[in-house]
C-alpha cells in the first residue's frame, strides 16, 4: 500500500484517496470554438510519461480535497505533494528524467 | 427481514466496550475563516484550525472535517431546530453552507483498553496515543464504510457512522472483538 502525504491532513494509506489523472490541465475557456480535433486533444490525450508524473488526488475519505502530487512512474515513489494551485515545485536533478 | 421498527433505530447491543450513544444534532457547516468566527459564538465552542482536531464545550464540539468543513454536534437534539435558525442568523449573507445532517448518521462508542485494537481491525490509521492523540477526529475508513472517528480519551473513541451502515459496522466490530471479549 502506498502512503500518501494529504497537504492537509498528513500521512494516510492509499486506500482513503483516489486518483484524479494528469494535473496543470487547463480547461478551454471557449470549449464551443474548438473543432473536433482540439477538444479530443483536451479530453483524451495525457502524457503517460515513463518518469516524474505530476497527477491529482483526492482525499476522498478524509478531508475531501483534490491536490497535485509528483510520483516517479517507474519505481512508484512519490517526491512531492502541493496543494492545488500552486505551482509544480522543481525537484533535484535526479529525479528529472521525463523520457 | 428486519421489521420496520429495527431498521428505522439503529442500535449496537449495549455492552461493555460498544455502545450507542443517543440521538444527537448535527450539521456539517462549510465556510472560511470569516463564516466560522460568526459562528463560533452561537455555537460556543472554537473551531480548529489545526487540521484533525475537534473542539468541545457546553455539550457540544464542532470537528474539524476539511479546511472548510466541520462537523457540528449537540446533545440536545430537541433544540435542533432553535440551534439551526441561531446559526443561520449568525451566518446572515457570509458565503457559508449550513446543512442539518442528524438524522443521516448515528453515533458509537468504543471504550477498554482494547479500543484501539478494536478498531484497527478494520481501519488503516496509526492509533497508537503518539500518532492519534486525545482530540483528534478525522473522516475515515472503518473496513468499507466511511466513518468519522474522534479519540475523546486515552481509551474511547467516538464514531460517526451513516444510518445504513449501522448493521454492518456493529457487526464487524463485534467479529473483530470476538479475539478480547466474550460478546
């Protein structure tokens, strides 16, 4: 199980959040003046990196609240968690693979 | 099948380490700092800004839920009416979101030293008295249903437990428990 770090209630275990997809997705403000493509673009299409994965989650069972973490996808460990909102923070060097 | 006047009372058997506690108002108010220091007056006690951390006073505690989300309790359940339209009153135009939820959940509580054992039977949270100390209260997962849980001493923990879910809470406490007690 995975301990999650909520930015406002602390160290809970996996089971009482759940997962909200890639994070820093802004909405269209105009989503009518898209043309197909644009908006399939904006609904289906995420990254999928193999590396750091800034994603929201939610603390579903607990205070309710979506928040924004950083987890390595290939070992699964998580390097930071911020509250929505704020900016994606820069981590030490090497953690930056993005390939 | 239960008849209706065991589903429309839910009830634990009372006995020494679990019981239900009685009828209670409630109401989960939302609102920033400004809303809650209207509040807090009529309500009489303070509201934590620490997060996970109940406050208590006259009867009542207001506990701290979500960064703008407390669950409100009074034992004086005749006065659920006269306590909402005080509140609302002290509330005026703030943005806030008041809503009477008393009949939606009932309480237990667990007591004994084997308390916190009891309860990690089924819940995932450290309650070691270092980890989950006197006064703290979260909403969180007691095996499949959602429960608020509030430690009031060292050996007794409050539950906030919705309605439907009474049977299958008891239940399984009491299947947890079988390893302490004699049930």
């Amino acid at each position: 199980m995975l301990i999650i770090d909520c930015p406002y209630c602390g160290k809970r275990p996996e089971i009482e959040f759940s997962y909200g997809g890639q994070a820093h997705l802004a909405r269209p403000q105009q989503p009518a003046q898209l043309d197909d493509q644009a908006w399939a673009e904006f609904l289906y299409m995420r990254t999928n990196i193999k590396g750091v994965y800034a994603e929201r989650w939610r603390h579903a069972r607990g205070c309710g609240r979506f928040f924004n973490a950083l987890r390595d996808t290939t070992t699964d460990h998580f390097l930071a968690f911020y509250k929505t909102g704020e900016p994606r923070p820069t981590l030490p060097a090497q953690h930056e693979r993005t390939t | 099948m239960a008849d209706a006047t065991t589903r429309s009372l839910p009830s634990a058997a009372a006995t020494q380490w679990l019981m239900s506690m009685p009828p209670a108002a409630r109401f989960v108010l939302h609102g920033d700092a400004a809303a809650r220091a209207a509040a807090a007056p009529v309500w009489g006690t303070a509201f934590a800004e620490q997060a996970c951390r109940a406050e208590i006073g006259n009867g009542r505690a207001a506990l701290w839920l979500g960064p703008d989300e407390y669950l409100l309790l009074s034992a004086d359940i005749e006065s659920e009416a006269a306590l909402a339209a005080s509140l609302e009153q002290a509330l005026g135009d703030l943005p806030h979101a008041l809503v009477n939820i008393s009949h939606r959940q009932f309480a237990l509580e667990i007591r004994g030293p084997h308390a916190a054992t009891i309860l990690s039977g089924a819940c995932p949270l450290d309650l070691d008295l270092a980890e989950f100390p006197i006064g703290m209260c979260t909403r969180t997962a007691l095996a499949k249903a959602d429960i608020v849980l509030w430690r009031t001493a060292a050996e007794v923990f409050h539950l906030e437990v919705w309605r439907s879910f009474s049977g299958y809470v008891t239940g399984l406490l009491n299947e947890i428990a079988l390893e302490f007690h004699r049930v």
